[in-house]
C-alpha cells in the first residue's frame, strides 16, 4: 500500500498545474455606484440569511461589500476592491465569517500588492490560529469579482481562467475555470417575470497533491453557477456557490424592494 501511495503522488506532482497562468478581462462595462438588498436561501430554498450589497466608485478604483446576516445570527462580511482601468485587477479584498452557519470562524486579508495573505479562524472555542503566506498575485485574481469579471466577459471563446485564494484554513490559491455558458431563464426575485440570462458553470481546481486526492475523501468543491442578465450594462441575477470549503451551495440573489 505504501508503494502505490507513494506512485500515485508521484503521478499527482507530475499532473499538477504548474502555476495559474491568466491574463486580466478587459473592462467592457465600467461598474458605478451600487445598493442592493439580498438574500441567501439553503439549497430546499429556506431562507438563511438577509444581506446588502453596496459599491463605491472612486476614480478607477472600486469598492463593493457584501454582508450577510443570518436568522441563527451568523454573519458574511466581504469588502473587495478592485481597479477597472482598462482591465479588472484585484487590489485587496477581506473577508469575515463567524457564527453557527459556518464549520469555522475566518478573518481573511489578501493584499494584492504585497502578496501578503493572512488567516486568523478558530474551530468551536478553541484558541484563535494565525496563518501567513505569501503570494506573486496572478492578474486573474477574482477574489470577491467573480460576478463582475463574468459581466465583462466578450462573445470570443476561449473563457478566461481564473484565480481564487480561499482558506482552508490555511490560504490556498486554486483556479477556477468556465465549463459552460449557455442560454437560459431566470425570473428574478423582485417582480418574479422571466428574464433571458447567460447561465455560467465554473468549477474550481485544487492544484497539486492536495489536488489529486480531494475527489477521493470529497473535498473536490461542486460546481458553482452564476446568472447574467443581457444589456448595457448586463445584470448579475444570482449564483448558486459554496461559501466555504466543503460547503453546500447556497443560493445568492437579488431582493425585491
């Protein structure tokens, strides 16, 4: 057992990506400012939380924050920033979860210009951890701009490979790729009329060993999915995403008024 242990590594190094190679999206449809309530539903379409999105705009720079509460009193709290001069480029994002909802509490700060990670979580109530890393930052960072980055995105194929830094707890950078994009319907939740969307499936990719065997004690992350409304500017309707490692897909979308 050891042996084959020892060839299936060898075979895992030998298959794993080297690096995350990306180029940044080109800026189609400059962000302005933004606020918009939110909600979060459990995948039986429960009701787990009630949110806000808000985004400033301050030359090229552009702030967006996403904070949820939960009904069992957790709480998601996400600030990105992000330059939309000419191409989307991270600059630094934060998030921060604690509560009941979440297997762990995370305070997560990624620097884009330093490469500077840092995770402090803690599991039940035991003792606060600090974890350290450092980054070369790939200019397809798309920590927190996902929905974004998808807005942006021309009708020329190939789609864009994507890089995300996550806590695991300990940060790890893994890449996100576009499988699909195809037509379909969405009926928002503010007046519930259909409307045309492009549906998009994107599956992220653990690198390396760790990689190779996460399908094998099922930590391989599903599969996410994001709704874009067509126009000018298109219109981000609502995901169906994990919000941590090993998570269920929750179902973020835009509220009525």
């Amino acid at each position: 057992m050891r042996s084959i242990a020892l060839v299936l590594m060898a075979s895992a190094l030998t298959m794993a990506p080297q690096g995350h190679a990306g180029e940044a999206v080109a800026v189609r449809y400059p962000e302005g400012p933004l606020n918009e309530r939110l909600v979060l539903r459990a995948p039986g379409g429960s009701l787990l939380a009630e949110g806000e999105m808000s985004q400033a705009v301050e030359g090229a720079l552009v702030t967006t924050r996403v904070v949820f509460h939960f009904n069992d009193g957790s709480l998601h709290d996400e600030t990105v920033v992000f330059s939309q001069d000419r191409e989307l480029r991270f600059v630094r994002d934060r998030l921060v979860q604690r509560g009941p909802a979440f297997p762990r509490s995370i305070d997560m700060s990624v620097d884009g210009a330093s490469g500077q990670v840092t995770v402090a979580y803690s599991e039940g109530s035991g003792q606060a951890k600090h974890v350290e890393r450092e980054y070369e930052i790939p200019a397809n960072l798309a920590n927190g701009m996902v929905p974004v980055v998808l807005k942006n995105l021309g009708p020329d194929r190939p789609w864009p490979e994507l890089s995300l830094i996550v806590a695991t707890p300990s940060p790890r950078l893994v890449r996100l790729e576009v499988k699909s994009a195809t037509a379909d319907r969405v009926a928002p939740v503010q007046n519930g009329e259909e409307r045309p969307a492009t549906h998009y499936v994107l599956k992220a990719e653990i690198g390396g060993v760790a990689g190779f065997f996460a399908p094998l004690v099922g930590r391989q992350p599903p599969d996410s999915h994001v709704w874009i409304a067509g126009g000018n500017p298109p219109i981000y309707l609502r995901s169906d995403q994990p919000f941590y490692v090993g998570g269920p897909l929750w179902r973020m979308e835009v509220a009525g008024d």
